[in-house]
C-alpha cells in the first residue's frame, strides 16, 4: 500500500482522502482481494524501501523493460492495447514512452500498464520540450539573448505547468551544448557561444522545469542533453566527429552539464558524436567517472534516439548485442528507441557478460525518478482535465511570451534612429516571404504549439496600428529558390507606403536537429529582393527569422536598420511590433557571434591571442595570423546590440579588497528614451602557465536606466573565478596581472589593469 498526502493507493485502486478510512475499515480485505493480482508495497519517505520492496518482485525480464524508452508516433486511436506499443506495455517491456501529446492518449496508455501488467508499475511520458509546450516561447538562442534569467526560468516554469497537466511528466531539456559554429542548426536549441553564460541559463532552465518539488503535479524532470561536446561537430555537420582536448573539454564544454547536475537535474541525455575516438553513449570515462563519481550525479541517464545501436556505425561494436554490452557497461540506464536493452540484456547477463547488479543499478535510478515524480502515488496525476482548461495558454502565459519574443530581439543596426516607427505612419509595406507565415513563427521543435495559433509580423502589426493605418503584405520571393516574379509587386509596394519592414530569413525547419547548413547567408534570392526594395528610397528595417547566426553581410552594407528576432513562438507578432513601434526599448545581446562569412566559422569572443595575432600597427605586414580575404573581425560580435537609447559608461574602478575583487562602474543612460542595457564585465588573464582567452565574460547585471539617469554597478569577484583548468585538469587561480573590461557590448569597453595576488 502506498500512501501520499492526498490519496490511499491499494495495488492499482486510487481513492480520495477523504473516503480513505471508511474504504479502509471496511473493504481492506475484500479491496486486496478484488485488486486481484497487484503486489501491495510499502514505501518510506525516501522510497528507498519501497523500491526495495519492488525491485525483489520484479523479474529480470521487467527490469529490462523499465530500461526501455519507446517512441510513439502520438498514435492511440481504437484499442491501444491492441498496438504494438500497447502489447509490448502489456507484456512490462515499457518504462518510458516518447511523443504522445494528450491527458486522454495518456491516461489511456498508462491505464494499460497500472491495471495489465504484473506490478503495475506506471510509465514515465516525456517529449522534446525545448522552448514551451503549447504556449511557444523563442527558441532558446533567442531567448539567451535576453540575459534575463528569471525570464528563462519563467518560460521553463510555464511550459512544465502546460505539459504536466496534458499528461507529460519528463522533458528532453534543457540542451547545454555550447557551440562556436553557426553552420550546426543545433545552436537554435542552445544559448551560444559562452560557457558562463551557458552554466546559469542551465540551472534557470532546471529551476523552471523542476520547481522546488519535483512530486508536485506541475513540475517536469528535466534531462540535460547532450553529453558532451555535440555542439563541436567537425566543420559544423551534424551528428559529427569532436576531437577536443580535454583542456578545452573541461574548460568550455562540461561546466554547463555539471551547473545543471548541481542544480539537481533529474535525468542526463548522451549523445550522438564521439569525443576522441569514444562515442559518448559508450564513455565510461563520462558517464561513470566524471558524472557519478566526481559530480555525484543521482539521476538516471538516458541514450539518444537510437544511439545505442549507432555504436556498430560508429566502428566500436559488430553487433546490438555488443552496442547494449558496451552502453550499459558505460553507465547508460535507459535505451532509447533502439530495442539493445530489451532484446539483448538478458542473454548478456545469461552469458556472464553484464552483471545484474549493473542492471539493478540502471532500474533503481529509474524507479527513484518515478518515486520522486509521485507516479506511484497516482498515475494520472499528470493527467488533469479540469487544468487543461485553466493551465494552458491562459492570459498570463500569452503575456509572458510576449515580453520574452521583445527580450530575445537583438536590434543590429539602426541608422539615424530609423527605428522606433513614428505611431504617426500612415502606411506600412510588409515585404518578405517570413511576413505572414505562422509556421515559421514557431521554430523548430514545436511540442505542442499550433501553428495557426502564432501571431505573424504581419497580424502583429495590424494589432499595434488598428485600423487607421494601411498594413499590406506581400511576398516578394520564397525563403528558397531562384524566383524574382514577385519583385515588382513587392517595390511597387514599397513605393506606395510610408515604412517598409522586410521580412527575411530562414524557414523554422532550416536550424535543429539535423539542419547544418555549409551556406550561412540569406537563403535564395532575398538580398536581391532587400536590395531591390531599399533601392525604392523608402525608409526601411530588416526584421530577421533565423535559428542561428546568419553572415548576413551584404544586408549589413544595404539596409539602414536590421532587427534580429530569431523565430519568437506563438506571440512573435506581438512581441516584435512591440518592439518596432518602441513600446519595449529592445536590450539583448547577442550570444553567438556573427561572421562576416563562413570561411571564419568557428568564431567566437573568447578566442586565443596566438603568437603572431593582427598588429594595428603594421597593417601591411603578411606574417601575421589573419586572412588574405576577409577581416579577422566578425560582422557583429557576442555581448552586442543596440538600444533605442545611449548608454555611456565611467568611473570604472577594480580594485582588491581582503580576498575579494570590487569592481564598479557608473552607467548613465545618455539618449532620450527609458531604457536596460546588459552591462557585462570581462576579464583576461594576462600571462599564465598555459594561455589564456584575450577575454572571458565573468559576470553580468541587466539593469533599467530611465533617461538622464545614471546607475552605478558593482561586481565582486574572487580568485576562484578567475581559476582555469590545467593539462592535469585541476582547476587553480594563477597571481598576476588581469585585464577587467566592462562595456555594452564585448568589444566597446573601459579597461583597467590589475595585479591579483
Ligand atoms: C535528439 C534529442 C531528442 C530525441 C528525442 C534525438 O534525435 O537528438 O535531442 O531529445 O531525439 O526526440
């Protein structure tokens, strides 16, 4: 019998509190008896014994199948006991279902396994949800670009309140990997190129899915993904070989898994590629050394879509019996997709080659997992008809992902203040083929969201306008192709109106999984539509749609403003006119630099200096480490982006203070509008025993600075962040002198010099 705050459970029978005495008084043994077939439990507070209790129930074969992650292609229409999925719930050879979308499907599925099979044990639901279930907020990228992690951990928190309560209980989230190649269309599920950065966005994406109590009915167990360094793939192609060191492993790729392991992260994902001849879904070396034993992680781990048996491709197995030997040995509890566990498990241990022990170990981590989700307590607490109604895409859930769509715009440009919009404006001219696409809006991994639901630029600025000003949208080209047909509509257009936003970028499906791309331009013909609209002398804005960094140099050289808006979710529309029309002052940074053009890919702020970096002072000497054909500077680098308003920066002061390191500055908002600026404080370590980044970002503050106002800002250090791992992986703070920068952006900054000891 397991007992919970709300409700007594005999074997597979729920019943509310309040009828739990009489119930118990009167039926208990009849109850046991009519509950037939279920194994009664008993649990502690910990769960501990009651896992105990089951574990020396189940059978090898129901371990096994608790191991086992299927994929559903959100089926479940008629007799779901009938499908495969539903014979292989039946038969206990399920722990985990991937993709149904539904309280119903799932209380459907679930009732399946709690009353036909043996132990009743309940299945764990999860889906990708990557940024929002219903209610779509940007994609992470853009939403890293608001350096406001209260916000991140708010549309984290929104979205677990909308999927807990259709029947969801796990998301595939947050993705950690940091990447300095545009080319991965991957970089849209992750918040850039900076490790510092990428640590506290994924402990504000655990806070948020997780809560303070993971047995509530509205909180997810997160799975930070993917372990490790996927975000490195060679020259940018997905699913790719990474050959790293482990200094630069240990340096920029792992902190942000181990920040989201320290804020109690329920479940880790591996991943696809190998680091170093090793596939990361048979690393020991991660999986058990660094994660368990030095990181102390307790949850349970789970393979990629099917990674175990990609080992064999990967050269390190002949068959899938060899994959499940190898990843299970490796310390991957849970299989997903691929069937090794299940159809290979039991002859391993048969043949003496895995042990039950290590068996055991996988099947307790995941049991814990839906102990402390409350999934023994009652099944279908997940699935809540009434909070469908009331916890979905409600008032305040829209609003929040309105101010996050204004939050995640970096503005990129904006000459002679072409930008805010007058309110005045009689005409506005939408030219582009992402002005009026809702599919689009929503970017890539969508859960739930409906596009139809999204708001285009379009509706977004007939919404701000109303009536009185004409708003007229046409095409121009295609995302892709070669068609110019629409181009004289599309300056016609132009001249007839008073302001023109042109609306260009990638399709949504064009970043994400398995989206590299080798051209990072505008796709198709859309600078020559940028090129022959501007030309119609109106004044115009570029707003783009992209899920990573685009080299969008040329639109650069041609157009007067560019806002950057990646693919904002259900209320990009809202959110960008906002925006557009000055309502919200834009304040994100960028969080992945831009190229010039991919042949300076990878790219990134905190760069090396090498032995021969440019010299201002010999401009023609060849010998220098730079290119024959481009400039070494990137098109717009991390830390920028513009404001409505002017901020200038002084009275910068770094000075030691006992063990501790006090920095200040005084930030004036100098323009004529309120505005926040994302102060940001960076610092290089001038000489070291190894070489250091010309500079690293080790801290910043949003703040909100109403005009003619000035705010002084201060940071406070200490050694240990300014330690860095050495080539025997310990991590220690070298004394010398350090160079503290701090500035609006990662290049435009004040200095000071200092000697830390
Ligand atoms: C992706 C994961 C995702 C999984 C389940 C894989 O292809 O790499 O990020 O969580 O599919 O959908």
């Amino acid at each position: 019998m397991i007992k919970s705050k709300n409700h007594i459970h005999f074997g597979n029978c729920i019943f509310p509190l309040n009828q739990q005495f009489i119930l118990s008084l009167v039926l208990f043994t009849g109850l046991l008896m009519a509950c037939g077939h279920k194994t009664e439990v008993a649990t502690d507070q910990k769960g501990e014994a009651f896992i105990d209790d089951l574990m020396d129930k189940m059978t090898l074969e129901e371990k096994i199948g608790q191991l086992n992650l299927v994929a559903s292609s959100d089926f479940i229409t008629g007799d779901f006991s009938a499908t495969d999925i539903g014979k292989k719930v039946r038969d206990g050879k399920v722990g985990a279902i991937l993709n149904i979308r539904s309280a119903e499907k799932i209380r459907t599925v679930q009732k399946t396994a709690i009353e036909e099979t043996r132990l009743g044990i309940p299945i764990l639901f999860g889906l990708d949800i990557i940024h929002g279930y219903k209610t779509i907020f940007p994609i992470p990228l853009g939403l890293s670009c608001s350096f406001d992690l209260d916000l991140i951990q708010k549309t984290a928190r929104i979205a677990a309140q909308e999927s807990s309560a259709d029947g969801l209980a796990w998301t595939y989230s947050p993705m950690v990997d940091v990447s300095r190649d545009p080319r991965w269309g991957r970089v849209a599920e992750g918040s850039g190129e900076d490790t510092y950065l990428g640590c506290l966005v994924a402990e504000a994406y655990v806070r948020g899915y997780q809560g303070d109590d993971l047995s509530a009915n509205n909180t997810l167990m997160a799975c930070v993904k993917h372990f490790a360094a996927y975000g490195d793939a060679e020259a940018g192609r997905e699913y790719n070989t990474v050959d790293m060191s482990k200094l630069t492993l240990f340096e920029y790729y792992l902190p942000p898994f181990q920040a989201a392991v320290d804020a109690g992260v329920g479940s880790l994902m591996t991943a696809f590629n190998e680091i170093s001849g090793v596939p990361s879904t048979s690393n020991p070396y991660l999986l058990r050394d660094l994660l368990r034993d030095q990181w102390g992680f307790e949850g349970f781990t789970v393979s990629d879509y099917t990674s175990i048996n990609e080992l064999i491709e990967h050269g390190v197995a002949t068959d899938t019996s060899q994959t499940a030997e190898l990843a299970m040995k490796a310390g991957v509890d849970m299989d997903m997709q691929g069937s090794a566990y299940l159809n290979h498990l039991k002859d391993l241990v048969d043949e003496g080659k895995v042990s039950v022990d290590l068996i055991d170990q996988a099947v307790r981590r995941i049991l814990e997992a839906k102990v402390k989700l409350g999934l023994f307590d009652d099944p279908y607490k997940y699935c809540d008809e009434k909070r469908l109604k009331t916890d979905i895409m409600n008032e305040e859930q829209l609003a929040a992902a309105r101010e996050s769509v204004a939050k995640s715009c970096v503005l990129l440009k904006n000459d002679n203040n072409l930008l805010p919009i007058q309110k005045d404006v009689r005409s506005i001219a939408i030219i582009g083929p992402l002005g009026n696409s809702k599919k689009d809006m929503l970017g890539n991994w969508m859960a739930a969201g409906e596009p139809e639901k999204a708001v285009t630029l379009l509706e977004g600025i007939k919404n701000k306008v109303g009536s009185d000003v004409r708003v007229q949208w046409t095409e121009g080209c295609k995302v892709n192709g070669t068609d110019k047909s629409g181009f004289t509509d599309a300056v016609n257009l132009a001249k007839q109106s008073d302001f023109i936003i042109l609306a260009l970028g990638e399709h949504g499906w064009m970043s994400g999984e398995a989206a590299s791309r080798t051209d990072i331009g505008l796709p198709g013909v859309q600078n020559d539509l940028a090129e022959a609209v501007i030309k119609a002398g109106k004044p115009t804005t570029v707003v783009l749609f992209n899920g990573r960094p685009l080299a969008v140099t040329k639109l650069d050289e041609i157009a007067p403003a560019i806002l950057e808006t990646w693919f904002g979710g259900t209320q990009a529309g809202n959110g960008i006119a906002d925006v557009l029309f000055g309502d919200y002052n834009p304040s994100g940074k960028l969080t992945m630099t831009f190229p010039r053009n991919v042949g300076q890919v990878p790219i990134y702020y905190n760069h090396k200096n090498t032995g021969r970096p440019i010299d201002p002072q010999r401009p023609g000497f060849k010998y220098l480490s730079k290119y024959i054909d481009s400039s070494n500077e990137p098109l717009y680098s991390f830390g920028y982006g513009l404001s409505y308003t002017t901020f200038k920066y002084d009275d910068f002061s770094v000075k030691v203070e006992a063990d501790q390191i006090k920095i200040g500055v005084n930030v004036a908002n100098t323009g004529d509008m309120d505005g926040e600026e994302v102060v940001q404080l960076y610092v290089q370590d001038k000489v070291g025993t190894i070489t250091r980044p010309v500079k690293e970002l080790k801290g910043f503050q949003k703040v909100m600075i109403k005009k003619g106002e000035s705010k002084i800002l201060n940071f406070t250090l200490i050694k240990d962040d300014l330690a860095f791992y050495h080539p025997d992986l310990s991590k220690s703070f070298e004394p010398g002198e350090f160079v503290f920068y701090v500035g609006g952006n990662s290049v435009e900054t004040l200095t000071e010099t200092l000697e830390v000891h």
